[in-house]
C-alpha cells in the first residue's frame, strides 16, 4: 500500500462521510502534480512572460503599464487554465495506471469524496501556481512604476519641486499597483476554478487523458464564445419564448460563460469592478463546481474499475 493509501486509511477510518479523508486525499493529489516537472515548465514559461514586459520601446507611461498588466493577467489566466485542465486529466488515470485508486476504493472511502479530494487537489495547485505568478507581476509592476517616476524627474531639465515628485508620483501609481488588481487574480482563480470542474466531469467518462484534454478545451473555448453566439442565435439577446429561455439556460450550465470571469479587462482599462460582480462571480463558480461535482459523482458511481 503506498503513502497515499495510508493516509486516507487512516483518516476517518469508520464515518459515512469523512473530511479528514477528503483531505488526505487532496493533500496527496497536489503532492502528485508538484512532482510533474510539465507544471515547473509552465510556470517558468509563464514567469518568463510576465518577465518579458520589463522590456518596452516607444510607449508611455499609460500604454506601458496598461500593456504590462493587459499581458500579465492574459498570461496569469492562460497559465492557470492550462495547469487547472491538463492537471485534471491527468489525475484518475494516473491513479489507475498506478494502481492506487484500487487501493482506496477498497477502503471505506465513498466515490463522491475521492472526486471532491481530488477537485480540491488540483484546486490548491491552482492556488499556489495563481499566487506565484501574481506576486511576481505584482513585482514587476511596483519595480516598472518606480522606474518610470524615475525617468520621468530625470527628463525633466529644471530643478523638480517636492509638489511636482509628488504630482508625477500620483499620476503613475494611479496606473500601476492598485489593490484592485487583486480582484482580477480572484477572477482568475474563479475561472480555473470552473475549468477543473468541467475537466473533472469529463474525465470520468473518457477514454483517454488526451480525450479529456481535447473536450475540456472544447468546452472552454465554447464557453468564451458562447455570449455572442447566443446573442446572435436569439437576435441581440432578445428571447421571447420559453423554450427560447430554457434552451440559453440549458447551453449557459452545460458550457460555463468564461468570458463572464474576464473582470481583468475592465480594470486594466480603469474601470470599478462592483463588489455585486465579485459577488455574482464567487456564486456562479459554487454553483458550478457543486454541478459538475454531482454530475461527475453520478457518471463516476456507475463506472465498472
């Protein structure tokens, strides 16, 4: 019996339903995918982007800082998709390749936890991988605003007053580190989020981890086309029908609206991202890892290992 096995047979060993299991497995799932030296390329690969915005020819200070976060959070967002489907995919098949979800399932570990361990696994991955990459754009961006505030006194061939440092000083910062981009790393995380759940739902039906891969990008790219195809399907949004209502509702849960989570567009452009939207946004993310959870534990209960 291997480490992973252990812990969950010891954890909770004799209740119905069991958090201590839930974490066990959960704490071994990212322990697994930390291993996989393919999440150390993209996270350097990522760095490296984000890095790479440290080297701008002719812009302003505006069009700099705006490009600089316009491709961080593209990068930050791209990345932590990548790692939320392909880390998914690779989970239950790894498990039986190795044997180990045997192992488990013989233990009194139901169905529904294994999957839920699994989920928050990979979720704490995101997590970490998510907060990597914001600290270092974060970094970069502090670093980048002071060397333009710098360049800015410099270009300036008269003795610069304390009330003019401090104008040019309001007029950077107020286009560079603001905590509100911390809502758009939230959002970023919330989407991932979402994609690992619909990864999770297809991989317990799939053939292949390739299979898994393919389909769960598929949905991923419908789901940021969605809107528009909606709205050009029931003519600019304006559905008058039932079944018109039930059929956006129907496609809407089937293949979540990604392009809802893009609040990083909005702030990079320097608009007020409401607390109402984070709200809305934490709620359609529970609404859809609870979903395709269930969905997922439905299809997995009747699958034959």
């Amino acid at each position: 019996m291997d480490q992973q096995a252990q812990d969950i047979a010891i954890s909770g060993k004799h209740r119905v339903f069991s958090l201590l299991r839930i974490w066990a497995i959960s704490r071994n799932t990212f322990t697994q995918l930390v291993r996989m030296k393919v999440f150390y390329f993209m996270l350097i690969f990522s760095a490296l982007i984000i890095g790479a915005n440290l080297l701008f020819l002719s812009f302003t200070f505006e069009q700099e800082l705006k490009i600089l976060k316009d491709v961080s959070f593209g990068a930050m967002s791209l990345f932590a998709s990548i790692f939320a489907i392909v880390g998914t995919a690779l989970l239950i098949p790894k498990d039986l390749e190795d044997r180990t979800l045997y192992t488990i399932l013989t233990k009194p570990v139901p169905r529904i936890e294994y999957l839920i361990g699994k989920l928050l696994g990979i979720l704490l991955l995101i997590a970490v991988s998510i907060l990597l990459m914001s600290l270092l754009f974060f970094a970069v961006l502090y670093i980048r605003q002071h060397g333009i505030l710098a360049e800015k006194i410099a270009s300036i061939p008269r003795q610069v007053s304390e009330a003019d440092i401090e104008s040019f000083r309001e007029s950077i910062f107020s286009r560079g580190l603001q905590p509100e981009l911390l809502l758009g790393v939230v959002a970023v995380f919330l989407k991932a989020a979402v994609a690992a759940a619909v990864a999770l739902f297809v991989s317990t039906f799939a053939s292949s981890t390739l299979f898994t891969i393919i389909v769960s990008l598929v949905i991923y790219f419908i789901g940021h086309a969605q809107a528009l195809a909606l709205d050009f399907y029931f003519a600019k949004g304006e559905m008058h029908s039932a079944g018109q209502r039930f059929f956006a509702g129907l496609i809407g849960v089937v293949f979540p609206n990604f392009q809802l989570f893009n609040v990083a567009d909005g702030l990079t452009a320097g608009e007020v991202i409401s607390t109402s939207l984070m709200a809305r946004l934490v709620g359609l993310t529970a609404f859809y890892l609870t979903i395709y959870s269930l969905v997922s534990w439905l299809v997995f209960a009747k699958k034959e290992l």
